[in-house]
C-alpha cells in the first residue's frame, strides 16, 4: 500500500543563518527551497485562522430554462435556505465544524466550515411559481423553468404554397 504525501507551497521566509551546521542537507534545504523535508512528519498545529466554506456554483442555460449545482458535502435540507425576492435568486446555508476532542492530533486540517450566501440575479423570462431543488448525494441542483411563451418556437417555412 502506498504512502500519502501531502505538500503544499509557504512563503520563504526562513532567514540564512550562518551556523556550524549550515551545510547539513536539510538545512539547506529549509534556506535555499523553503522547504522542510521533515515538517510533513509533525503534526499539524491549529490556529486561529478563519476558515471559509465556499461552495462553487455552476450555471448553465438549457432550453427548458437555468439550471443550478453546486457541491454541498455533508449537508442536510434543513442547513440549506434558497429565496426568491423579486428576480434575486438568495441560496445560503452553514456547515458545521466537526466535534474536535482535546486529545486528537491532527495533522492535515484543511476541510472549510461556516456559512455561506449567494445570490444571482434571474432573467425575466424564469416562472418563479415552479422553481424546483432537490439535494441528492451532497449536490444541491435548482430547475429555474422558462415561461412557457418565453420558449422559442420554431416556425417551419414552407415552399410552394399555392397563393390564395
């Protein structure tokens, strides 16, 4: 079975220092690449930096009319709230943070929590009255209908009529 390995790029702000000890590889390594070869060993330690959730919508035009995913992992109905005031489209919603126990390490914590809002603006020809959304496998789709007389018709043109 094979290893994780999780890297991720930090500023290089480790400052040259001159030691005896200077050429040891891994110092080198932490003075000229600013990387640690060592520090995806320990564990991670947690601060108090705010951590956003912030799901990514996709918006796409059919012909029947707009439709809305977005990804909302480990999300319930009752955490989602989705408005419709005028032509503004309001979906928000907050995700809660895990129970953490004083006695746990963690060494990778880089899943989001907290609250979030959107809003998009709809055209006017959307029928507000049968906007549908469902959340299934943690992906929350809206269906905005068109209007039925806001649906294009094709209108055939015909070739030699007899005139009248």
């Amino acid at each position: 079975m094979a290893n994780i390995s999780v890297r991720k790029e930090e500023p290089r702000t480790m400052p040259i220092q001159s030691t005896a000890n200077e050429w040891e590889p891994a110092r080198l390594m932490r003075q000229f690449f600013g990387w640690d070869p060592f520090r995806e060993m320990m564990p991670m330690l947690r601060s108090n930096e705010i951590t956003t959730f912030a799901p990514a919508f996709d918006v796409k035009e059919t012909k029947e009319g707009y439709l809305f995913k977005a990804d909302l992992p480990g999300m319930k109905e009752s955490d989602i709230d989705i408005t419709l005031s005028g032509n503004r489209l309001n979906i928000s919603g907050k995700r809660d943070a895990e129970k953490q126990e004083k006695t746990d390490t963690y060494y990778m914590y880089e899943r989001s929590y907290g609250s979030f809002a959107r809003s998009f603006t709809l055209p006017e020809d959307v029928n507000a009255q049968n906007i549908h959304a469902e959340l299934r496998d943690g992906v929350l789709t809206l269906h905005v209908p068109r209007k039925p007389d806001a649906v294009p018709r094709q209108i055939p043109v015909q070739t030699n009529v007899p005139k009248a």
